[in-house]
C-alpha cells in the first residue's frame, strides 16, 4: 500500500507538460519492475511496455497519457516578465494567482501568475475574468536580459504547474496536480507488474501516451505502432459530487469505485467490452459507476478509429477540480480499479476478444 502511495506521489508531483514527458517516461522506466516487460518508444515519445506471450494471442493495449496541462514560454518581455502559451484546456481563471514551475534547460525556475491588485480595480474589473492572452509570470527578473542570462529561459520551455502532493485530512484522500492522467499511469504500471505471462491468455501492451492534452496525438501513434485487438485507457474520471456539480453534468462520485464510459465527446464503448467490464466487476464484487458526460476525449478514441477500428472503453478513477493546480482522488477507487483492470486483462482469451470483436 504505502508502495501505491509513493507512485501515485512520485508521478503527480513529476513535471510533464504536454510536449514535454520526459520526466515521467524516466519514472515509469524506473517503476516497471516486473523483469518480463520490454520497453520501447515510439517515434514520438510514448513508452510502449510489452508483456509477450506468443505471436498468436490477441493483444491487449492497456493506454494512459503521460502529459499534464502546462504552459510554454512565448516571449519574455523587455521588462522581464514571462508571456505564454497555453498546453491543453485551461480555464482562464484556473490559471490566475498560482505558482508555476519553468523548466529550463539548466534547472527549474519558480513563477507566480499575477494580475492587478484588487485596490485599483474599478467595479466591472472585479467581476470580470482576466483572459490568459493578458496573463504573464512573474520570475523577479530585473529585465529580459537578467531572465535570459541569470534564469536561463527561452521561448519554447515548458511550465508547469507547482503544487504538491499531500493527504487531504484522511488516510484515502489524496490531494495533488496532474492525476489527470497520472493516475491513469499509475493504474498502468502497478497492474503489468502484477501479471504473469504464464497465466495470461494474451499478449499485454501498455501505451504511456505523449500529447493526449492536445488532441490525443501519442495515441494516434502508439495505436499504430502496437495495433492492438482491444484498448482498455485508462483515465480521470469526472466528479459529479461537488457544489456547483449536479448529475445533469457528471454523476461519478468520489469515492465510491472506478467508472466505466458510456459516452464522451470523442467516444461510444464498444458495447461488448462494456458488458464483459460490467461482468468482470459484478463476478469480484467491486462497485462500478457509469459515466455518461457531453464534453472530455480520451485516448480510447484515437486507438478505437486506428487500423480498421478496434473494440476500446475508457475507465475512470472519479476525479474532482479536473485541470487545475489541486486535484482528489480516493485511493480506495484507485486500488478497485487495480483489481477490476488486472481481472480484464487476465480473462480477455482467444475466444472472448473474437466475440467481442464480431458484430453477429
Ligand atoms: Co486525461
């Protein structure tokens, strides 16, 4: 257990921005411990890990991106300050007031996300929210030059977000940036150490993607590279149990086992897989929750349109304040989710992926 915690904190505190996952291949080489697994890139970055059992048995692609949400340095201003780009979905007002670390090629460099103090602020400036075009990062830098010189930074280094990982106020509580899709990774890598080539009925690949936060880039690749029979990605899932929340948007809670998608904006499950994940979790009596939200993607859906398509599903560990500085999760799902993704992979034989794959 204390094992899963030291991961999950190892991988959410690991600084990956989109573009940028170096950091995080290097964890999850260093945490493959199983002596049976390959591991290998692709052209762009993602780790492919590689159970093999023969040339003959179907291949199961166990997926999950290694990025988080980040900046990029754009330019630095004559003053000194640092103007960005956004990786990934940001909320403009998730970006405002937070620390921010900038990896530069000699080290990290810490930065704060200003905006004009509230005591000169009119009344309509107070309710409005400050676009991240208008935004920029203070480092105390003297001016451009000290930043260049001093600091070392230079357009195109990757920002991330510093926050880190803690307990919140329980032992299962687990507070921290990047689970999506840390988490995911996680789930990935303690699950191929767990299995046994001698008693799998399949080959078992697990995609560590690049650029998910982007458009599902590294799973476009990875997909191809590997072309699996079956992707089973693993992911955040969406809390619904917060103020402001109501299940007209997201009905997961937190707390009360993995979900299992039956729709997001990028994808419809293969209805098979579906019912044989439903199964597999009644059979070991571990409570699944249903996901049925209008917007998200997830790289389930790149792997689903590779090749002549594939059978994919996305699981979820419920997930709250998705793509900001501080997200929780509950480790309780967390371990469920090992069991029930361990058990799918361990039953997907010959004969089960044919029928899952044939639509007769
Ligand atoms: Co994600």
């Amino acid at each position: 257990m204390n094992k899963t915690i030291k991961l999950l904190e190892k991988l959410s505190n690991g600084h990956g921005p989109t573009g940028f996952e170096g950091q995080i291949r290097q964890i999850i080489r260093e945490e493959i411990t199983n002596p049976e697994i390959s591991i290998d890139t692709d052209g762009l970055g993602s780790l492919i890990c590689k159970i093999e059992k023969d040339k003959q048995s179907p291949k199961i692609m166990l997926s999950a991106h290694m990025d988080e949400l980040g900046l990029m340095v754009r330019y630095i201003t004559e003053e000194g300050f640092i103007k960005f780009q956004t990786l990934g979905g940001w909320l403009d007002q998730s970006i405002v007031n937070q620390r921010w670390i900038i990896m530069t090629k000699s080290g990290n460099i810490k930065g704060v996300t200003g905006i004009k103090t509230v005591h000169v602020m009119t009344e309509t400036e107070r309710k409005q929210i400050f676009p991240k075009d208008n935004l920029f990062i203070d480092v105390g830098a003297k001016n451009k030059q000290d930043a260049e010189e001093r600091l070392g930074i230079l357009p195109g280094d990757p920002i991330s977000p510093d926050s880190s990982f803690e307990f919140l106020n329980s032992d299962n509580l687990l507070l921290g940036k990047a689970w999506d899709d840390r988490v995911g990774v996680a789930l990935l890598i303690e699950t191929l150490n767990s299995l046994d080539s001698k008693k799998l009925p399949n080959n078992v690949f697990g995609s560590c993607t690049v650029q998910e936060e982007v458009g599902l880039r590294g799973a476009i690749t990875s997909s191809y590279t590997i072309a699996p029979d079956i992707n089973i990605n693993l992911e955040v899932g969406v809390a619904g149990d917060y103020p402001g929340m109501n299940p007209n948007l997201a009905q997961e809670k937190v707390g009360a086992g993995p979900s299992i998608f039956l729709h997001d904006s990028s994808m419809i499950p293969n209805l098979k897989l579906r019912d044989f994940c439903i199964d597999t979790a009644k059979n070991l009596n571990i409570p699944i929750q249903f996901s049925v939200i209008s917007g998200y993607g997830e790289d389930g859906a790149a792997a689903q349109k590779s090749f002549g398509g594939i059978p994919a599903i996305n699981i979820g560990i419920p997930t709250r304040y998705l793509h900001s500085h501080n997200g929780i999760i509950d480790l309780n799902d967390f371990i469920k989710a090992k069991m029930l993704v361990k058990n799918l992979v361990e039953n997907l034989d010959e004969t089960t992926v044919k029928s899952i794959k044939s639509f007769d």
